[in-house]
C-alpha cells in the first residue's frame, strides 16, 4: 500500500491529451510484471489512478505507461516534466494469458487507447518471442492523428499483419474508414484454432466478441480487458466490484466465458 517514488526520464507526446511516462527507480531489482497487470500512479497531492503496462516487462529497468488525461489525478500526471516524480504501487491484478496460445493464431484486437494494454504482447510477437503459430493485430482509433505509437507501427507492419481503420480519415489515409469491426469480419479465421485478445470501448469489444463467435471462436478462448473506477488494488475498496469480480484483483483481463452474464448488461 505504500507508494515507491519513481523519477520520470523520458515523456513523448502521443497526441494531444495522451501521452507516455518512462519511469525509473532508483531501487534495484526492477519491479516484475506481466502484460496486462497494471500499476497505481500517486501525483504527489492529487491522488491514484489505475494504469496499465504499456511497455516490455523488463526495459533497462524502466516502466511504461501510457496515459490519457481525463481527469483530476490524469492531468496531474500530464503535468509531469522529465526529472519530476511521482510514486508506484504495483504490479496489480491478472494479465493476459500467454501460457494458453501456443500452436495458436493470436488475435489482438484494440481500439483507441486500448492498444496500450496490448502493446507489451505485440512486442513479444514483434521480436518472434510467442509461441503462437501466428499474431494478427486489429487496430482502429477515431482518426488518424489518434493512434498510438506512430512511430513503432512501421517496424511492427513489417514482421506482423497489422490491420487499421480510423472512423474518420482523409484522403492521405491508407488504409480502411470504419469500425474495426468491418475488416475483422472480413478476415479469414480458424475458429478452432484462435485465441483473441481485446481492450478498448465497451461497445467495440461487444460487437467485435460477437463477430469472433459467429467464426467459431470459443467463448474460453476470448479474453478482455476491463475498466473500472480501481482506488486500492487490492479488492477492499468495493470501487470496482463488477458483478461477484473485483476488476483490480480478479482481472483486469477476464475470460468472456466467465462473465458473459455481467458483460452483457449494459450500463453495469
């Protein structure tokens, strides 16, 4: 429950509004994690918020996050300069099942900032690190000046089939204008053989489960990555209680098998 203090030495605008913090601690050894578990940012007066891993599990001893401002403790965190601090609890919650994909087509499919959550096991696919027969990423955001890691997706287009659709485009955009959806449905998939993976808006997770289940994708072998108000991290607060789950502690990545009762309430 007690914060570490980390130093931010490096921060890259995304776009307006969201942005990335690579911290650094003076203690030793580097804090271990895995994709998909999250950490407690403290701005120093302000508060704590939620934040997932957006980087590799062990980078020179840094941690990644990626973050939009969007409120009080979010803006705060914007603020932040290099050399500046701010403190850490962590790592929380259940991440992504890597153990389960091996001999699997793997499909990650984000929207907006969602992409952050997923970004650590992209890297993984990238550098030839899974055990999946194959990694297909699906990614789509409102318009093109909003997508996330621009300078990486050139590198990751290179090694993995990378798939993006903005709502909005221009006459400069190359690839598809619409939801993510469109292009996911319009995709080969063995059914049988696929393990997917989504974070980002609810209604596009819910209708892109929707399109996996019609191509024979098993509900045990679709997980999501869910957000909540998470104030302890630890399943006290009741902040986040989400049907009988604790989204700091028995997620934030579920199967949909497990909570497709809850997922399918709108509003809960």
């Amino acid at each position: 429950m007690i914060p570490e203090v980390y130093k931010v030495i490096h921060r890259q605008e995304e776009y307006p509004g969201t942005f990335t913090l690579h911290l650094e601690s003076p203690a030793s050894p580097p804090m271990v994690y895995g994709p998909g578990q999250f950490n407690m940012l403290y701005a120093f007066g302000t508060g704590e918020s939620a934040i997932s891993f957006s980087g590799l599990e062990v980078e020179e001893g840094l941690l990644v996050h990626t973050i939009r401002a969007q409120g009080t403790v979010t803006r705060a965190l914007e603020r932040l300069k290099k050399g500046d601090s701010l403190g850490v609890r962590g790592p929380f919650g259940r991440g992504w099942p890597l153990q389960g994909i091996e001999g699997k087509e793997l499909l990650l499919i984000a929207g907006g900032l969602g992409l952050a959550p997923l970004r650590p096991v992209v890297y993984r696919a990238w550098q030839g690190k899974l055990k999946a027969s194959r990694a297909r990423l699906f990614y789509g955001a409102r318009r093109p000046t909003e997508l996330l890691y621009g300078d990486e997706i050139p590198h990751w287009i290179a090694k993995l089939d990378v798939v993006m659709s903005v709502d909005h485009g221009d006459n400069a955009w190359p690839g598809h204008i619409g939801v993510i959806t469109d292009p996911l449905q319009a995709s080969d998939i063995d059914g049988a053989n696929t393990v997917a993976f989504l974070c980002g808006p609810e209604i596009m997770m819910r209708f892109c489960i929707q399109v996996l289940l019609r191509k024979g994708v098993p509900e045990s072998a679709i997980y999501l990555s869910m957000e909540r108000n998470m104030k302890c991290a630890i399943g006290l607060c009741g902040h986040c209680q989400w049907g009988p789950n604790f989204i700091c502690k028995d997620g934030p990545v579920f199967c949909y098998q497990d909570i497709r009762a809850w997922f399918q309430i709108h509003g809960l």
